[in-house]
C-alpha cells in the first residue's frame, strides 16, 4: 500500500511538474506501481495475505472469548 501511494505522489508531482520530480523520466516515475504489483502477486502467490488474515481472525476470536469470560466471571482474579 505504501508503494500505491508513493506512486500516486510522484505521479502527481511529475504531473504538476513540481520540483525536481518534474525533470524525472517516466518509468522512474512509475515504477512504484509496477513494484506494487509484484508486491500482491508475490504474495498471493505464496500465501502471505491469507495468513495475516487468518491471525488477525484468529486474535479478534481470542480477544472475544477473553471478553466474554471476564463478563462471565470465569476468569481467576489477576494479580495487581
């Protein structure tokens, strides 16, 4: 993601021919995007995106189920 938006930045610098962007040549310019598309492909290709997805499933679950357990009064009292 942060490749995308360094890639929207210059595009618009060099656009608005703004600063020393302005004398860049193009695939300089944007190549951002095409790192940012090898970026998502490699990893869907290796699985990347759905393991930090499924941690991220799995810590709101464990997040839940200690919640619940607190408003239960299941949970042992914790040292202060």
């Amino acid at each position: 993601m942060y490749l995308l938006g360094l890639g929207l930045v210059l595009l618009l610098l060099k656009w608005a021919e703004f600063g020393p962007v302005a004398n860049w040549a193009w695939w300089v310019v944007l190549a951002p995007f095409g790192l940012a598309i090898l970026w998502w492909a490699w990893a869907d290709a290796t699985g990347y995106t759905k393991r930090r997805a499924m941690e991220r499933d799995e810590a709101r679950k464990a997040a839940r189920v200690e919640r619940q357990r607190d408003a239960l009064g299941l949970n042992p009292r914790k040292r202060r």
